[in-house]
C-alpha cells in the first residue's frame, strides 16, 4: 500500500512538472539549464519569471511582442550580465531624490526578448521640467550615461555570490549590440544644479534600436530645497600611481576630487615646479590632504627643503608622512616606529604622520592618525575607552599583515568588485556611528592588472595566483578603484554616494545639537 502511494504521489508530481521540464530551450538558454544565479534561483524559475515579467511589461505598455523591454535598478544592488538575473523593477517610473549640487544615479537596463538580437541600441534623455515652475527645467546635460562594463572574477577563499562576470568599470557610452542572454546595462547618473529651484521634475530616457519602436521610462526628480557643497569636508585618501605635472595624471585626480576622494601622491615630488602646479589644482577643487615624500636619511637636507617650501605656502596643515613601518609588528612598531615619530615632531613640528597597523599599546606615541581595518584590534580599542589621542581613521585593504583577527575578515565591508554595492556604501555609515575622523582605501590605480593597457579592447584578466608572502590570497579588485582612461567604477560611484550620506547625518547632528527634535529622532539607531 505503501509504494502505491508512493508511485501515486510520483506520478502527480510529473504531470506537474513535466511538462516544464520537458520543454525546449532555445540553444543559449539550453546551455546555462542547469545552473542558478547569484541568489541561487534555478535556471528554470528565472526562465519562467522572465517571461512572465516580459509579457506584464509588454501588456503594460500596449505593445504584442516587443523586442525588448526596459527595466531600472537602483545604485545600491549590482546588476549582472545575465539578462535572466534582472532582480529591478520592469518598466514604471524611476523616482530618484536629491539635494542640490548632489549627484545621484540609478540603472537603466535594456532586457531583449526571448531569441531576440538588438543593434544600434542609443540612449538619449530630455530635459527634466518642473512641475509647477514653468521656467525651471534642469538640462539633459546635467544626466550623464555610461555603459556599465564587467570584469571576470577568479575564485577567491572569501565567500561570493558569483564568480565570473561582475560590473564595474563604467565605459563611454556609444551604440551597441545585444543578443542571446547579455542584458544592457545603463549607468545614468544626475547632478542636480546647485541652482535648480527646489520641487519636482519629470523628464524619459528614451532607447531606440536598429528596426524596432524605441521605448521610454518615465523619471520623477524631487530636489530638495537646500545645497552640497562641492567637496564634501570628509577626508577619503588613496595613493596614486602617475607622473607627477602631467595631463594624465591630472585627469586621474580630477576624476577622484569630482568623488569626494583626495590623490594623496599627488604631493611626493621634490620637483617644486610640478608640485605647485599640482597642490595648487587640487586644493583649489577642494583636496583635505596629501602626502609627502618619504624620509630618508641619507638626504635629510632635501627631505627638509620640501618641509620649508610646502610651510612657507601655508600647505603644512594639509600634509602626512606615512609611517617608517607599514603595518608594523609590535616589536617593529616600539623600536622604529615611536622614535621616528618622536623625531619627526621634533624635526618637522606640524607635521602628521599616518599609519595603517593593529592597535599597539601607546599608539599615539607612533603615529599622529591610526588606520585601522575593522576585523582587528579594532573592537578591542574601543573596549578599552578609546586609548590614546591619535585620530582613528578606517582602513580598507583586503590584505592585512601582522595583525590578529577578532572576526573574519568578510565580516567587515569592503570595496572589493565582488562585495555586494551596500557595503561600498555603508562604510561612511559604521564611520560616523564609531567616530572615525577619515578613511583610507588602498588604493586607486597601485595594482593595475598585467595587459590593463590594451583594455577595453581585450578583456581585463585579474590577478590569477595568490599574492605573494607575507602576503597571501586572491583579492578581486583590490588595489584599483580606477580605470585607465581614467575611467570611473561603480564601486567609485557608490562609495561617492556614501560620503555624502556621511555629509546629511553630520548636518542632522549639527541640527540636533541645536535642538532640532526631529534631526535628533532620525539619528536614533544610525
């Protein structure tokens, strides 16, 4: 009796399932049928759920059989390649809000129809119109597009959704092509006009392709009725690579200062003439820091010809010396670290020096600001009431030495290329809920990988063996927060988004410490 139910049961499950699973697959989708995607949804239910969403979208705007649909996703979840892993919303109004002189962004997706190949894809926006101020509208200008581009990953020891293609690099934006199960993936990024009148807009982002009938989403702006500075005050420092007076790396700095993020190299040449030119550019777009050139010495008197010239241009305040000992031991950090330090203040009064190590006993002692990742010393520092009066700033580099854990490494967010994009923008939020004072993220373009120079053209290979001893693993996208180009990232992009969040909860602690009640309730729990 027993196995007759049994077989009972089985024999309405297929004729359940059957038929699914019997189905034909065109050849592409055949290919991936037995494989899940980045939230392990099987192939068979994102089959299913693509189709089912494509004929809503279809219904929705009155169209039989469209070649393509429109979908959006917001900056904050990553899109993938695969246009079976679209997890946005299809079709509808993009809503995005913003304060003036505030960029923000979302993704504009092109998804093809089943079997479908699409050619000369465009994109274009309008004008976005006030809705009650008939004179005011903010240019089509003021959206800028760029082609969302991928970059392979290679398997790593820390957990992933994916490996594979991930998004990244944010390419000029020209026609394209689209067939089999690619998605088309749209960076659209706005910066509201520090002159827009506050209120709400509307304006569409229009697609066209070669044959087909182009189709627009609606956008929905609300500008709220106050302004961001231009630079946010919030030291973000990473090293650079690039030669120092030069148009290239010019551009890279620029394109780092337009994120909120300072070009610290940009101070280590003795090449006064070039270093002038360059202090003089950045500062002017609002640079907090920089860094000197390292001490040696053997050639002390040029060491303290830079310290003269950049304090008689008033420049002192704005200047760090790294450390003697990157990421020093405990021995390492009481024998040469503290009596370097200690010369330096004697020396170089005015001078900071900054130091990216695990808490030491008497670390103010060794360094003026301390970077800390947070999977170290970290937590225990602040267990014992935040000894020592060296600034503590967050450190992010996927490859720390000589340090102790007190918790996995993953734990912590990081800015790697296959960390999910809330943690690229989260880190500000941990920062004004702990304290620190800045960040420093490794780095913007020190560990390019091999053949980066013939990208776009050729596909951009990672780093394939483990790093090197006393170093060790493979970390995708560490070291690079840059493209060559200089191109900008969507982990650059998010991490942008982050320190101006960092910008609107000091303005509501400001407001709160005034007495605002309302800025204080908002507070609570950040």
């Amino acid at each position: 009796m027993k196995l007759l139910r049994g077989s009972i049961v089985l024999g309405l499950l297929a004729g359940l399932v059957g038929p699914m699973a019997g189905e034909e697959l065109p050849p592409a989708e055949t290919a991936i049928k037995d494989t899940v995607d980045h939230w392990g949804l099987p192939f068979s239910d994102q089959w299913r759920l693509y189709r089912e969403n494509f004929r809503s979208y279809a219904a929705a705007i009155g169209v039989e059989n469209p070649a393509f649909a429109l979908g959006h996703e917001t900056a904050l979840r990553k899109t993938f390649l695969n246009k079976y892993w679209f997890k946005g919303q299809w079709g509808g109004e993009v809503n995005i809000s913003a304060g003036r002189n505030e960029a923000e962004a979302f993704q504009l997706v092109v998804l093809p129809a089943v079997g479908a190949e699409l050619k000369d894809i465009r994109v274009t926006v309008s004008a976005l119109r006030h809705e009650t101020a008939a004179d005011s509208q903010i240019e089509a200008s003021a959206m800028r597009l760029w082609r969302v581009g991928f970059v392979r990953t290679v398997p790593a020891q820390y957990p992933v959704r994916h490996v594979g293609d991930w998004p990244d690099p944010l390419l000029e934006l020209e026609p394209f092509s689209l067939g089999q199960l690619d998605a088309g993936l749209i960076w659209c990024e706005l910066k509201t006009p520090a002159s827009a009148a506050p209120g709400k807009y509307r304006g569409t982002v229009t697609v066209s392709c070669q044959g087909q009938p182009s189709q627009s989403l609606e956008i929905r702006l609300d500008v709220w009725a106050f302004t961001l500075p231009d630079r946010i005050d919030r030291p973000t420092l990473m090293w650079t690579r690039g030669k120092a007076g030069t148009a290239e790396n010019r551009a890279l700095c620029d394109l780092l200062l337009d994120h909120h993020v300072d070009p610290i190299s940009v101070g280590q040449t003795t090449d006064f003439d070039a270093l002038d030119a360059d202090l003089e550019h950045c500062l002017a777009r609002g640079m907090t820091h920089f860094q000197t050139p390292p001490y040696n010495p053997a050639k002390s008197e040029e060491f303290r010809a830079y310290y003269e010239h950049i304090r008689s241009k008033g420049w002192l305040d704005k200047a760090l010396i790294y450390s003697v000992q990157d990421e020093p031991a405990q021995e390492q950090f009481d024998k040469l670290v503290v009596p370097r330090t200690q010369f330096f203040r004697k020396e170089f009064p005015g001078l900071k020096t900054f130091l990216a190590s695990q808490y030491h006993p008497g670390m103010d002692q060794g360094t003026d600001i301390w970077l800390t990742d947070l999977s170290t010393g970290f937590h225990a520092w602040l267990s014992a009431e935040r000894p020592g009066s060296q600034e503590m700033w967050f450190y992010f580099c996927h490859l720390p030495i000589q340090v102790s854990f007190d918790r996995p490494l993953v734990d912590a967010p990081n800015m790697l290329i296959d960390n999910d994009a809330i943690e690229h923008r989260v880190l500000n939020w941990m920062a004004y809920h702990y304290g620190a004072r800045g960040m420093f993220i490794w780095s913007a373009n020190l560990d390019w990988p091999k053949g980066c120079e013939m990208w776009p053209a050729e596909p951009l290979k990672l780093r394939q063996e483990p790093t090197g001893y006393p170093y060790a693993g493979i970390h995708n996208g560490n070291g690079f927060m840059v493209y060559p180009g200089p191109r900008p990232s969507v982990r650059l992009k998010v991490l942008r988004d982050g320190i101006e969040d960092f910008w609107y909860l000091s303005q509501l602690n400001r407001l709160a410490e005034a007495g605002d009640d309302e800025a204080a309730q908002l507070l609570e729990g950040v």
